[in-house]
C-alpha cells in the first residue's frame, strides 16, 4: 500500500474545510432566498434537492471507479468528495453574485 505525503492529506483537509465553509453559507444564503430576502433563481428550491442527488450518484460511481482500480484511501475519498466540492463551488460563486434582495 502506498501512503500518502503529508501534503497530500493537508491539502484534502484544507479543500474539505473549505467546501464545509462554503456548504454553511450557501444554507445560509438559500434559507435567505427561501424567506425573500436574498435574490435566488426560480426553482432555487427543486434545484437544491435535484443536485444532492446528482452528486451522491457522481459520488458513488467515483468511488466505486477508485476502488476497482486499487486506489489509495485519499484518492477513494479524493473521488468521493469532487462532485460535492464542485457543486457547493458554484452554487456559492452564483449565490454570492446574486446578493440581498428579493428574488428573482
């Protein structure tokens, strides 16, 4: 089994932290939305629960990909933690250009 460097592991915790953040302020900004109070896209609603479920299947087929192909445990959770990383990524980009107000 290879181990990974210790870089490899900071880096991991560094972008799952980030994500961590980013997933607390996109709530935040939704429930905002929900309440009137932040400019969100019609559907914003549908759309939230659609692509959790979008990213548990990417998730899933990631994980199962490194795991057939014997990779390391940072890589399984590397594969497991991009589709989730991606979506809060731009969902925070969108919300966040949208600001306070009503919605849209």
């Amino acid at each position: 089994m290879v181990f990974p460097f210790p870089a490899d592991l900071f880096r991991l915790s560094l972008e799952t932290s980030l994500m961590a953040l980013q997933a607390q302020q996109v709530v935040a900004m939704r429930t905002l939305g929900l309440m009137g109070a932040w400019r969100t896209r019609d559907g914003e609603a549908v759309r939230m629960i659609a692509e959790k479920m979008d990213a548990l299947g990417e998730a899933t087929l990631g994980m199962g990909k490194a795991l057939a192909q014997a990779q390391s445990p940072l890589h399984v959770a590397e594969a497991a933690l991009a589709p989730y990383a991606k979506r809060t990524s731009a969902n925070h980009r969108s919300l966040s250009r949208r600001g306070p107000g009503r919605p849209s």
